[in-house]
C-alpha cells in the first residue's frame, strides 16, 4: 500500500507544475486584456473629449455670431430712438464743436482789435 500511496504523489506533481504552467498564462492574458481595455477606454475618453471640444468651438462661434448680431440690431434701434428724441449725432456734435471753435476764434479776434482800437 505505500506504493499506492506514492504514485499519487508522483501524479500530483506533474499536474501542479501544469497547473502553475496554466495559471500564469492566464495571469499574462488577464494582464493584456486589462492593458488592452484600459488602452481602448483612454482612446475612446479622448476621442470624446476633441468632439467634446470642438462642438464646444463651434457653440462659442454661433454665440459670438449672434452676439454680434444683437449688439448691430440693437445699435440699430438706440440710434433710430436717439434720432427721434432729437438728440445729435457724433456726427453732428463734432461738426457744431469745430463751429464753436470757429466763433470762439472770431470773437477773440474781435476782443483784441478792440483792446488796439482803445489804446
């Protein structure tokens, strides 16, 4: 019976060595499989994150046309209004500030003809 009881052993042995063969095989292919998925999920997560960025880029560009756009309408709609309550124009303004510069000259002139005129 101690034979008997030495060929299990014998037997167990090989088998273990197989075993271990096996278990660190599947150790490498559990270890390619997570870099392989963990690869795949940092490729899709950038991926997402350009279109992320660039639907971003194309909101901002549509805003900032429609921004513009309010700002036109709405200068647009200030200036009719302006014009309607009889306010003047830059325009305007400039042109009656250089009159005034214009009198502001003569009139000096004509203060210091008078100052000779006396003396």
């Amino acid at each position: 019976m101690s034979r008997t009881a030495s060929k299990p052993r014998r037997t167990t042995r090989p088998a273990t060595r197989t075993s271990q063969v096996d278990f660190g095989k599947l150790q490498k292919s559990a270890r390619r499989m997570i870099e392989d998925t963990r690869d795949a999920a940092f490729a899709s997560a950038q991926a997402a994150g350009k279109a992320a960025l660039a639907r971003a880029g194309d909101a901002r560009d549509r805003t900032i046309g429609a921004l513009g756009q309010l700002e036109k309408v709405f200068e647009q709609r200030v200036s009719r209004a302006v014009t309607s309550l009889g306010v003047p124009s830059a325009k305007e303004v400039r042109e009656l500030s250089r009159q005034v510069a214009q009198l502001q000259a003569s009139v000096d002139r004509l203060r210091r003809s008078r100052v000779r005129a006396r003396a």
